[in-house]
C-alpha cells in the first residue's frame, strides 16, 4: 500500500482511521478477489464520487 493512498483515505476522512479500517473491511468482505491496493483505491474512490 502506498503510503499516498493512505494519506489521502485518512485524509478524506479527516484522520478518522477506525472509520478507514471499517469501510476497508467491507470493501474486502464485498470484494474477497481484489487486492488490498484495490480495495483502499475503491474507498478513495467512492468517497470522491459520494461528496461530488
């Protein structure tokens, strides 16, 4: 994981890391294939999309 993808995630959730650790974990029980790159850049994404 980078650690970018990571800033911008904690970031996007104003520092709130059991919120990233929650929605990190749902991705993954909703998407068991994917890898963990993946499933941190789908919570970035979903956010983004979610706030626009």
């Amino acid at each position: 994981m980078s650690v970018s993808v990571e800033s911008k995630l904690y970031r996007l959730l104003h520092g709130d890391r059991d919120a990233a650790d929650r929605l990190i974990g749902a991705i993954r029980v909703r998407n068991p294939d994917k890898s963990e790159q993946w499933c941190w850049d789908k919570a970035i994404f979903d956010l983004e999309r979610d706030r626009h």
